[in-house]
C-alpha cells in the first residue's frame, strides 16, 4: 500500500488532474466509471484503497492518497488511469453531433450520453469548447465517451469535409431559421449546437445547409442539451 503523496507513482497521477498533462491518460473517479472504463478496455490501473481483482494492474493506497488524487471532497474508494481517445479524424458514418464553443460541461455531458443512446457516429468539439477530460465532464458523460468516438476540430475546417462526404449541415438558431419538421431527413446528417450565451458563431451559421429551431410558447429558449437531444430524436436514423 502506497500512503505517502510524495511517491513518485502518485505524483505523476496527481499530474493527471491539470489538462497540459494528460496527453496520454486521464483519471476518472467512482465505481462506475472504473466498471465502464474496464468494459471499453480503455484503462491500464485501477486505484484503489483495498485490493481488488477486476482484471487489471491494482494499485493500493491509503485513504489519505485516494483524497489527494480524488476531485471530489468524499471520493469513493477507487480510481481508474485511462486511455485518451486516438480517434483525430471524421469517422465514416451517417449521423454527428457538431459543438460549437459550448462552455459548461454539464451540458456537454448531457449532450454525449444523449448522441450515445440515438446512435450518434462521432461527436465533433470545437477547439473552445470544455476539454473532454475536465472532472465535471466526465461525471457529466458517465462514461459514455467510452463507447462513443469524440473528437477536437476547426469547424470552419471540418464542415466543409463532411458536406463533401454528403452530409447535410442542420444549425440551430432562431433568426432565418425553419421549424424543424419541415426539415427534410436525410440520409447522412449533422447537427450544429451552439454556445450557451451567444450561440452559434455566424461564420459556421453561414456555411450551414439548414438552420433550424424548436417552436415553443410561454419560454424565450430551451437549454441546448434540451434542444439538441430534440434535434437528435427527431432526426434519429
């Protein structure tokens, strides 16, 4: 059992929790994003503060250690050093979900898991958006960027790319926009949500195939995990 934080091995896992380190791992934290993490085989060590068998390298340590490495204030008893994602390109497939500058990892999360259960192919984040392994995000995600392929690019770069392989560009934003059910379904499509304050950037509204919005009454907007989860069940494949 490690119980000192100044351990070599636990230094370079406290390391982990700044975003300029985790080039190749990242830590997750609870019981049930370490189960996740093994089902994916997206993890090499376990952290734990007992010894446990679950198929993997089990590092122990004290409690103290555990909080130290932990992000919450009453972590559970176990930790998992993961994979980051090798996935930097489109992906061949029919439905994507596109992020535009989205800041608050909650609605990321939200976002993730709801592309995961409609059958999302890939997940594209511009470069502004939250890093994909921030510690709220991935309570957020629950472990779904597990087994859903998310990837970081200059959507001004990458919309392009996609209309070329066919696929048809649906923005979201009220001004010269359509009521979404006389969106046309296509074959092979993208979905474009914006940033929680300020929306979606006019230069990526612009190379869009079509803007949509959500007709509601009574409220001014939804919030864009609410809205784009509509979008993907709508326009699920």
């Amino acid at each position: 059992m490690i119980t000192s934080v100044h351990n070599k091995t636990i230094k370079d896992l406290m390391k982990l929790k700044q975003k300029k380190y985790r080039e190749k791992y990242y830590l997750v934290e609870s019981k049930h994003l370490v189960e996740e993490a093994i089902k994916a085989k997206q993890t090499d060590l376990i952290i734990s503060t007992e010894e446990i068998n679950m198929g993997v390298e089990n590092l122990v340590v004290s409690k103290e250690v555990m909080e130290k490495l932990a992000f919450t204030k009453n972590p559970q008893p176990i930790m998992a050093r993961c994979f980051v994602q090798k996935d930097k390109k489109i992906i061949d497939g029919k439905r994507y979900l596109i992020l535009d500058d989205l800041q608050d990892p909650g609605n990321i999360g939200t976002l993730i898991r709801t592309a995961l259960a409609f059958e999302i192919d890939q997940v594209i984040l511009s470069k502004q958006c939250v890093d994909l392994y921030n510690d709220k995000l991935l309570r957020a995600m629950q472990g779904a960027h597990f087994h859903i392929s998310c990837i970081y690019a200059d959507l001004k770069e990458i919309i392009p790319i996609l209309q070329k392989k066919g696929v048809h560009i649906v923005g979201s934003a009220l001004e010269n926009g359509k009521v979404i059910d006389i969106i046309k379904k296509h074959d092979k499509m993208a979905f474009v949500l914006g940033n929680e304050g300020n929306g979606m950037n006019q230069k990526i509204i612009d190379i869009c195939d079509d803007i949509a919005y959500i007709p509601i009454s009574t409220i001014e907007s939804l919030n864009v995990a609410v809205a784009g989860s509509i979008m993907m069940y709508y326009f699920h494949k």
